[in-house]
C-alpha cells in the first residue's frame, strides 16, 4: 500500500498524513504542523515556512517566511505520486502555488537530494585517545568512531561507585578484563548523563537519585502500561511504531498494515548468556521509502538515503511484557529495564560500519568477473602432425 503522499517546497521534503491531518518534513517528524493550525481559505490552506531550515510555522507570519498554498483536495484526500494528476498539477499550478507534487520528474531530483537528519547529541567521554557516546536509552556505550563497537552498560561491573570498563584491539570494549586490555572507570549515569536519565526514566532533573541503583520509572508511565494497556512507541527515523511483544512486531501507528517483525526471544540475551554477542536488532532502512533493505551485505555501490538503525532487545522495548512473559511479574525487569514510553532507534551511518569496505569488495570482485577472460577449452587431438 502507498506511503504517505509528499510534496516540496524549495529543497524541503514534506508528508501529508491524511489519517491524523498533519504534514511533517520528511526525515524530522518532530516538525510538524495540524491541518487545523493553517489558515483556512475556500478551497485552499495557507502554510508558512521557514525558508532556511524548513520549519513549519504556525501563527503571525515571521518576517523571510514563505508562504504556499496547499489545495484542501491534496490535504484532505492525499493523491497519489508519479501520477498524471501530479504531473498536470506542477505543469499548471506548481509556479503560482509554490508547491511541487511528486512526479516521475520530481521523484528523480528527490533520490538524488541530500535528505538531512536530526542529529542526536549525547553525553561523550574520552579515555586512550578514543572518544565514546553514553547512551542512556540502549543501555549502551559505544565507540564515537566505531558505533557497532559497545558494551552493555548493565554488564558492567561496579565498584566504589564507579562502572568498569575495559577497552583493548584499538578501541574495543568490554565488561570484562580481556588480556591486554586497558581498564578505566565512568561515573554513575544520574552524574554523566542527568539530562538522558531524566528523559528516559520521566523523573525531573532536580529530582534525580544520588545513584542509578535508586533510580526508578515515573509511576505515570508505569499505570498508563499496566493498567491501560498503551504500548510503548518507538520512532524509526521519521516514523513512529507500536511495540507490539506478543505479535513480535513493530506495528505502525499510523498504517495498520505496516509492521517490521522482532527475532530473538525473551528468554537469551546477553545479561544470562555470555554466548550471546549481541541482543540487539539492526538492519539497514531506506528512509526515503521508509523500507527495509534485505541482502545489504552483496552491495556494490553504497544506497542513497540509507542508515543502519540500532533498536533495543525485546526486554527493552517493553519490559513489563517480557516481565509477564519471563517471570510471571510485570516489575521483574524493571530494576535492568526502565520503561520508555517513547523511544528512538538509533541512526549510524554506514561510512562509520564495515558495510563500507564490504561494498567495496564486492565491487572489486563483480569487476574482476566481469573482465575475466574465457579461453574456450582446446579439443584433445590425437596423433597430431600426422595426415589422415
């Protein structure tokens, strides 16, 4: 089924979301606007932009905002890309309106656009010349450089009040003293981290514990799961899903009939395996078509408009389920496991994974059989110099 319908305004990519009334700028959900915000004419809206940043605005026009008109039809009822009527409406109206619809055109200038992303800031600590991101949400710190290289926070070890960690192999970390490994010691999280503590756990700064073995989920969060039943949400780039455990799925909030499927169990991970390396999802998203894409390991040329996307293991996502499911207590998990209503996966692009040099050699090799020489096989000839 189609995604939702977009449009552009300069060199900003906006969706119209005819299911909730909203448009939002394709790449950074957080800027959106209510249909019902914008002025209202006959047959038409009036929505204002910030030219520079593609902020859309609401309210007194500010001074170098662009003002374009949206036809009600186009916002009301969608319309359907690289279409006649998306070709006929930029031939006729795209000019005077201000906008352009997604034609066959208009979809060619778009996969080669530069679509930018919102760039989460997150605490950062240097140890050994290597520079490391504390992220609070995944439980996980990781190599600034390297984002596939991590350690599981909650498999550190602590002592006096401080976490172990051990780095060795040019940068990579661990929970424990591998031989050769350089040891060195972070901070409690309340300490290095307050602003991320507070956001996930929904305890206001001021009111943070003096260490994280105190710390505990709002009680809000925790009546709103348990006793009303609302799934935990977790936004995908630009797009927000349900964590739905017992399907094993991440289901749309906006299309019923999107989902993206969960593996693993709730019974391994790697807090009661050492076996098990990593308890994480990862798969690598074409934002632009907001897809997966499968089979990213025989690439020969690097995909636009794709990032890897890091999401939690299952016990993270929603840990009052796999704490019903596992121990029979919806709190069981709690104390490893804050709940987080609303969660974001992470975004790591691919310049900073091995999937570089794999394309690299792929494209390598698809060349070296392409310019392979046959020489066709040589009949075996008896008795040769001798007439017949």
């Amino acid at each position: 089924m189609q995604e939702e319908p977009r449009f552009l305004v300069g060199k900003h990519v906006y969706r119209i979301d005819t299911i909730f009334g909203e448009i939002t700028q394709a790449g950074n959900a957080d800027n959106r606007i209510c249909i019902s915000e914008l002025q209202e004419n006959q047959h038409s809206y009036a929505l204002m932009i910030d030219p520079t940043s593609g902020r859309l605005l609401s309210g007194k026009a500010e001074n170098d905002a662009v003002i374009v008109t949206l036809p009600k039809t186009i916002l009301e009822d969608g319309y359907a890309e690289c279409t006649t009527f998306a070709e006929n409406f930029n031939a006729q109206l795209s000019e005077t309106l201000g906008i352009r619809l997604v034609d066959e055109a208009v979809l060619k200038e778009l996969e080669e656009m530069s679509i930018p992303l919102p760039q989460h800031v997150l605490p950062i600590i240097e140890q050994y010349g290597y520079r490391f991101e504390i992220d609070v949400s995944l439980s996980e710190m990781r190599n600034l450089e390297n984002p596939f290289v991590h350690v599981n926070l909650n498999l550190l070890e602590e002592k006096n009040g401080k976490y172990i960690v051990y780095l060795f192999d040019e940068g990579r970390l661990s929970s424990w003293n591998v031989k050769g490994s350089a040891r060195f010691e972070i901070d409690q999280l309340v300490k290095i981290a307050p602003d991320d503590v507070s956001k996930v756990y929904g305890i206001p700064k001021d009111q943070l514990p003096e260490t994280d073995k105190n710390l505990r989920s709002n009680p809000d969060f925790m009546r709103d799961r348990i006793e009303k039943g609302k799934l935990p949400i977790i936004r995908i780039v630009d797009e927000d899903f349900y964590v739905d455990t017992r399907m094993r799925e991440l289901r749309s909030c906006s299309k019923f009939w999107k989902t993206v499927p969960l593996s693993g169990n709730f019974e391994v991970s790697v807090l009661n395996n050492k076996d098990v390396l990593d308890d994480k999802h990862v798969f690598l998203y074409d934002n632009f078509n907001r897809k997966i894409m499968d089979d990213y390991n025989k690439l020969t040329e690097v995909p636009k408009h794709a990032q890897f996307i890091v999401l939690p293991d299952i016990r993270a996502l929603d840990p009052v389920a796999a704490g019903r499911i596992i121990h029979n207590n919806p709190y069981s998990l709690l104390d490893k496991y804050p709940l987080q209503p609303r969660m974001e996966a992470r975004v790591v692009p691919i310049e900073k994974t091995y999937l570089l040099e794999q394309i690299k050699r792929n494209k390598e090799k698809m060349h070296e059989k392409n310019n392979k020489v046959i020489t066709p096989a040589q009949k075996n000839r008896k008795n040769k110099g001798l007439s017949q």
